[in-house]
C-alpha cells in the first residue's frame, strides 16, 4: 500500500472457489496440524462498537498516504465499527471531512501484536466500485528505524474495486519498491466481491506463499527478487487493514458509477506460527 502502483509478474486463472468462501483455518485440513494459532480478533460485540485498543490502532489522516489517495482516515465509528454480526466494517464514504471529499479507515497493530514467520489469514467481504482499493498488508516493525522500503513490505490482498474477480499480491524491499514492487495478480473463477474469501500468505525463511480460498497462486523465494537487492523478510511485522478511494494504484478516481457508502467487511483476522517453533 506505500506506494502509486504495483507492477505484477503475471496473471494466472484459477477455477472458482465453492459456497461462500467459507474455508476451514490454517490453510485446511491438510495443513491444519503444521500451525497452531498465536493471535486473532472475531470482531465480536454490540453493532457499532469499536475496536479493541488491546489489539488495534488507528493510522488517522488525509495526506494522500504517499498514494495520492483521495480518503481522510478516521477513527470514527462511522468508518470502523463492528457490525453486531461478528464482523468488522470499514467504510469509505463521500463526505467532505477535514478537507478531503472522502472519508474512511486504516488500523493496524504495530507495536501490539508483531510475527516474523508463520500464516496469517483473513476472511474478507470486498465492496465493488471504481476507484475503491481494499487491502490486507503488512509491514515491516523497523519501520521507524529504517524507513521504508527498507522495513519492508507484503500485500497480502490488494483488490481494485473495477476489477472484481482480481486478487494482486506483491512483496516491496529495498531496490523493488513502488512500481517496481514484486508480485502477481490472479482472476479468481466466480469473482471476489460481494462474498466472503479467505486472503492468506504462508511465509518462512524459504519464502512467501499466497493463497485465496486456499488455492495457492504465487509464491516468492529470496531468490525472486531483482539481482543486487536485499531480501528483508526474516524479522516481525505488524498487520494493516484499510480501504482507500482513489490513488495510484487503482487508475481513477470513483465516479457516478461508485455508489457509496461502500464497506469491507472482515469475519476474522488470525495469526498462526509453526508447530513446536
């Protein structure tokens, strides 16, 4: 998500996914014994209760984000709030607020919860509409430190509102960051809006794995990354959700053809760690 716009590797077709998206937990039950769980949030409580502040904070904020996005991140419960039916929703709304024409949300849980290693994995209802990008990332907790794209950077799930059926997952580091970002993109059979798929990587110090609905569609090893740079996916990261309007990355901003409000909704956020590790 820092940065204007992602150039992908390649684009596969995979077949659709059954039902809902509903998929059992750590990558299904083939795998199922190779993690046991470390953190997680259900998002259970009243509709319209916020966050747990044990678990999540808040990036607040309309300065484009380095994206030239068009959105004010609140934390507000009119742009993050639990549902009352076990789900997190975070809402983009075209409203004007703090000079921008848009409102919506960014958390994340750095300096709360932080793994190196491991999967992590959410189950997501995206919102379909031109210029909407949804995402599921995260980033590195030296960021402070180092800087980015030094702390690096993993997209889990990034998804451009006008392109429904197409999931893009890219890794960014030192050397390939920004457009020259590292990645994928997959056009999921049966398409990713309006119903709930399950977004996860599985990373280790061989490399980072991606999966929707528990089809693994790319994989990146150390040796992946262009020659000469620096591989920096071997210490904690703290895990992101937002929904941005406009920016870089999806092309254009909404327009009448955008209904808002438009709302990703997240079942669960959880985080698992090798067995006996």
């Amino acid at each position: 998500m820092v940065r204007s716009l992602s150039i992908c590797a390649a684009t596969v077709l995979l077949p659709g996914c059954g039902g809902d998206g509903s998929t059992s937990s750590a990558g299904g039950s083939d795998r199922a014994d190779s993690f046991e769980l470390v953190w997680s949030d259900e998002f259970e409580g009243a509709a319209g209760s916020g966050l747990d502040p044990a678990k999540w904070r808040f990036d607040v904020g309309g300065d484009g984000w380095g994206n030239q996005q068009l959105e004010y991140n609140s934390d507000r419960r009119e742009n993050v709030a639990l549902d009352g039916a076990g789900h997190l929703a975070i809402t983009a709304r075209e409203e004007a607020f703090e000079g921008n024409a848009y409102t919506s949300g960014r958390i994340n849980t750095r300096g709360l919860f932080e793994q190196a290693f491991g999967r992590f994995e959410a189950r997501i209802r995206l919102p379909e509409g031109k210029g909407i990008w949804p995402a599921f990332w995260l980033l590195g907790n030296n960021l402070d430190s180092v800087g980015w794209p030094a702390c690096g950077e993993i997209d889990i799930m990034e998804f451009r509102g006008q392109h429904p059926a197409v999931v893009v997952g890219t890794v960014h580091g030192p050397g390939y960051a920004g457009g020259a970002g590292v990645g994928t993109e997959a056009s999921i059979g049966g398409g990713l809006a309006g119903r709930f798929r399950l977004f996860a990587i599985e990373w280790d110090e061989a490399g980072i794995r991606w999966f929707v609905d528990d089809y693994k569609y790319h994989e990146l090893t150390p040796q992946s990354i262009p020659t000469g740079t620096r591989w920096v996916f071997d210490h904690p990261f703290f895990i992101l959700l937002n929904v941005a309007v406009g920016g870089g990355f999806v092309g254009s901003p909404p327009d009448q053809s955008t209904i808002f409000p438009l709302t990703m909704l997240v079942d669960y956020v959880r985080v698992y760690r090798k067995a006996g590790s």
